[in-house]
C-alpha cells in the first residue's frame, strides 16, 4: 500500500512540474516576442532614416550588424543585404513581411526552421521613397530554450522529486501505520483517523459473522468426526479425480494403513482388481459393489458417486467388515454338508437291517441282533439330531440366557454320577477332586459343557482307563480341569477338535459311536461364559481340557 501511494504522489508531483514548465515556457515566450518586434520597429525605423539621409552609403559604412539588414526597391529586387551578395538574392516581393509593408506600411512575419531549431523574426517598413527596408533577427525556439534551461531544471526536479519521495514516505507512513497497527480480531478498539471508522465498523460485523459460522462449522465437523470414528464401518470421500478429501479410522483399521501424509490418490491405498473396479466405476458415474480382501478380512465395498448440479463432484466408499458373517456362511455350508454326510450313515444302516427283514432274510434266532443294531443306530441318530439342535440354539441364542447363581460343586458331582454306568461299561475310573465355588451363569448351558467334556474323556478312553475331573476356586477365576488317559490327539489335529464333525480318527470315533459335536457344544458354552479354554494331549498318553471361567 506503502508503495502505491508513493506511486500516486510522485506522479502527481511529475504532472504539476511538466504543467508549470510548460506555463513558464509559454509566457517567456510571449514576453520575448513582444520585446523583440518592438526592437525590430524601432531598428528599421532608424536605419530607414539613415538611408532616406544617406542612400546606400549609409548601409554600406555599417560594420558586421548583428542583425541582418535587406533593402529592396518596388519591384522587389534585392539591393543591399548585409549578410549575402544581392546580385544572387530570389526576387524578395512575395515575401509576407514585404508583401504587408507595401500594402499596409508595415509587415512581420515568423519562420521556423526544423532542422537548426531556430526562429527567424522579420520585420519590414516601407520608406518614403517607395523602396523597402527589412530587419531579420534570429529568436531562439521554446524547444532550444528548454534544453538551454536543462541543468538548473535538473537540479530544480532532483530537489523536486527528493522532497516529493520524503513528503510520500512520510505521508504513507501517517496513513498506513494506523491501518497497521489495527487488531483485526478486535477492530473497534483501533485509534485511527475518522475516515477509516465505517471501515472497522463493517470488519467489526463481519468479524462477528464469521466467527459464528466457523463455530458452527467446527461444531458440525466434531459430530461427523465423533460419528464417524466411533463407526466400525470406513468411511472415503473422493473428488473427482480420485484423491482422497476425507476418511475415518475405520477405513485406516480396514485397510490397515496409516494416516496418509498430504493428499493422496485411493490408488495408493490399495491397488486390489476389486477395489479399483469399484472406484472407477463410481468415478465413472455408477454405483457398484464387491466384496474384496483387505489384510486377511472379507470386507464388502460399497462405491457410489456424488453428483453436485448434474456434474459428478466425487465418490464415496463404504467399507463392511463382512468376515463373521462371511465365516459363518462358509460354517453353516460345511455343516449342512456334514450334517447331510453324518446323517445318512445311521439311516443307511437301519434301512438295510430293515429291509433283510423285510424281505425274511433273517433266521428268527438272529432277529433280536438285527433289531439291536437297528436300535443302536436310531439312539446314534437320535443323540445328533439332540446336539445338533442344542448347537443351532446356542448358535441363534435361542435358548434362555438367563443367568443364575450356579453352585459348580454340585453340577460337576451330579453330572460324573449321570456318567457313571457308561464309566463302569468301558472300566473307566472318574475320581473327582472339588472345591466349593459358585458363578453366575446359565445352569442348562454350563451342565451340558461339563457333561461333554467328562463324556468325551470317558468315550475316547482307553479300557480300565482314568478320568480325573477338578474344580479349583482361585482368586480370579474357576476353572474345571477334565484330563483322561485315552489314545490323546497329534499336534497337527488339536486346534480342529472343537470344529463340529470333525474326528481325529474316523475309523476309531465310529467305534466310540460319537457324533462329533461334544466339543462344539463346549466350545460355544465356554463362549457364552467368556470363559478360557486350553488343550493339552500326546497320543497314546491322554488328553487334558481346562476350562477357566472369570469370576
């Protein structure tokens, strides 16, 4: 601002002095011009006389006038000059100031001569006895006179434009130090000069106006980053270009990136078949979904353009951590499998005893046999179907979840009696070791998880074998300890023993007659009560479950 004040009034400064020269200019000249015709009129008027008096001897004893002096007679014929031979002198009578002089008495006239700058002043009287006397002077021009005033005008415009450069630094400086010096946040408490009061008051208003908007700005970006951090889902705006303009930590936790540094492009976040399609077609003006793999998760992207005025302004990403429900889809294909797989063993059996004796293929003697087998497999069929329903329930929560104090010692001594008879058929041996502890939980869940856990130890047994069953109330947590002396499960088998149907060894689990669910059961239990559970087993030396149940 400083500057173009400056700017102004130097200019300013420039155009007054150019109009002041050029004022003196034009009176010098005017005064000059005067001075000098009346010269003129008064030398030819002498030098008139003298000739009238003296004839051309008169002009003749005349030594080096400054001025040139021209006689001419009427026809206008040059006869003396004091600057050139006559003899070579132009016929003289067309001239202006001749012409005036014999006509009216007198002439004048002016000259200029663009090449020598120079003015030539004429001035000629008709004497008494008909012939002309002329006096010519050289007058310098405006132009020659300015350049012969060029150094004490220098001088003149150097102090000139000094004085101007202080006069502008100065009175910029009066100007702009009391704009400087405002507090723009507070501008109504500003000392400054009363042209200026309007200015503060509207920045005062609009200071006020302001504030209240990035106030309400800043109120509504907290609730969409407070709604969008606490979302699970991730959440990216694009422009239309591609780069990324927003996004929520759950799209970072996703897509397990870090903060991007600077305006990125989605590509660099992931440069997936899937993810790409998605972004260029929503870029393209078109919604599409997929589910893509993003670190080891299932996610289900969702990419949707965003049009401002029928122009397409950007996309928008929606990210859904699908893996569960993914998992639990995959869960429930291979149990319907196994299921389909698991029942049709048993069916198969009883519709082939069924139809031997259908057809009389059976002696009477072996019919009890037949009938055995016959109900054995029923009872196997029976006892899936059970767990099977007991783990839909469990997987739906559909049974009741209501929970109760539940006194452990009593359930685990009741369930090893239920267990007994089955321990005496195999010769097992259960010792039991307890403590008194209570937890509150879901009785039917948690007698059904001890229930398994010591049949399973009493099936997969070995004969005369030894089920050790503990109940230890510690500190922070109860835990129920079931460890067997049976055939034991290989390393490379334990962490898919809680999967449902699933044998260690197919051949020896159908000789047990299990349906491959107990753990399953135990395992979904467990979870209902957040409870721990840990695997030990070596073949051929025994397996051992604990189950540890926070308090």
């Amino acid at each position: 601002m400083t500057k173009r004040i400056f700017r102004a009034i130097f200019g300013l400064a420039m155009v007054m002095m150019l109009a002041v020269i050029g004022l003196v200019m034009g009176m010098m000249n005017d005064y000059f011009s005067a001075e000098q015709h009346e010269e003129l009129r008064s030398q030819a008027i002498y030098v008139g006389a003298g000739i009238e008096s003296m004839g051309v001897g008169y002009l003749q004893q005349m030594k080096n006038p400054s001025d040139r002096i021209t006689w001419i007679d009427e026809d206008g014929v040059v006869l003396f000059d004091s600057k050139a031979n006559p003899a070579k002198m132009d016929n003289h009578k067309e001239r202006e100031e001749v012409v005036d002089a014999f006509k009216k008495g007198e002439g004048f006239s002016e000259r200029y001569s663009t090449t020598l700058s120079e003015k030539t002043v004429n001035y000629a009287v008709k004497l008494d006895n008909g012939t002309v006397i002329r006096i010519s002077t050289v007058t310098t021009s405006p132009i020659t006179l300015f350049f012969t005033m060029t150094q004490p005008l220098a001088i003149i415009l150097a102090a000139a434009i000094l004085i101007s450069v202080f006069l502008s630094f100065r009175t910029a400086k009066n100007i702009t130090k009391p704009i400087n010096d405002i507090d723009l946040e507070h501008p109504e408490l500003a000392v400054v000069y009363d042209e200026l009061t309007p200015l503060l008051r509207r920045i005062a208003v609009q200071n006020k106006q302001l504030h209240k908007q990035m106030r309400e700005l800043k109120r509504q970006k907290q609730e969409f980053d407070t709604i969008t951090s606490n979302m699970q889902e991730g959440i990216l705006v694009l422009d239309s270009q591609g780069d990324v303009l927003s996004y929520n930590m759950g799209a970072l936790q996703l897509m397990e990136l870090e903060v991007p540094k600077g305006l990125v492009s989605v590509f660099e976040l992931n440069r997936g078949e899937g993810f790409r399609r998605c972004v260029e077609s929503a870029l393209a003006g078109s919604h599409r979904e997929e589910n893509i793999q993003l670190g080891g998760k299932v996610c289900q992207l969702f990419a949707n353009p965003v049009h401002q005025e029928d122009i397409l302004a950007g996309a928008i990403l929606v990210l859904f951590d699908v893996t569960e429900r993914e998992e639990r889809d995959k869960l429930r294909r291979e149990f319907t499998a196994n299921v389909s797989h698991e029942l049709k063993t048993p069916l198969t059996s009883i519709s082939g005893f069924a139809e031997i004796m259908k057809n009389g293929m059976v002696h009477g003697e072996d019919v009890p046999r037949f009938a055995a087998k016959i109900y054995d497999e029923a009872q196997r069929l029976i006892q899936m179907v059970q767990d099977i329903i007991k783990l839909s329930k469990l997987d739906e929560k559909q049974i009741a979840l209501e929970k109760e104090v539940v006194n452990l010692e009593s359930l685990v001594q009741e369930t090893v009696r239920r267990l007994d008879p089955i321990a005496e058929s195999k010769g097992v041996t259960i010792w039991v070791n307890t403590e008194p502890a209570t937890l509150v939980g879901v009785y039917q869940v948690l007698q059904e998880v001890i229930y398994n856990l010591c049949e399973n130890a009493i099936r997969y047994n070995v004969d005369n074998g030894k089920v050790n069953v503990s109940l230890e109330n510690k500190e922070k947590h109860i835990v129920i300890t079931v460890s067997d002396t049976g055939m034991g499960i290989a390393k490379a088998n334990q962490s898919r023993v809680f999967e449902r149907f699933y044998r260690v060894n197919e051949s020896r689990s159908k000789e047990t007659e299990g349906t491959g669910l107990g753990l399953s059961i135990v395992k979904h239990g467990a979870m209902v009560h957040n409870a721990k559970i840990n695997l030990t087993s070596e073949l051929n030396k025994g397996t051992k479950i604990t189950l540890s149940f926070p308090k």
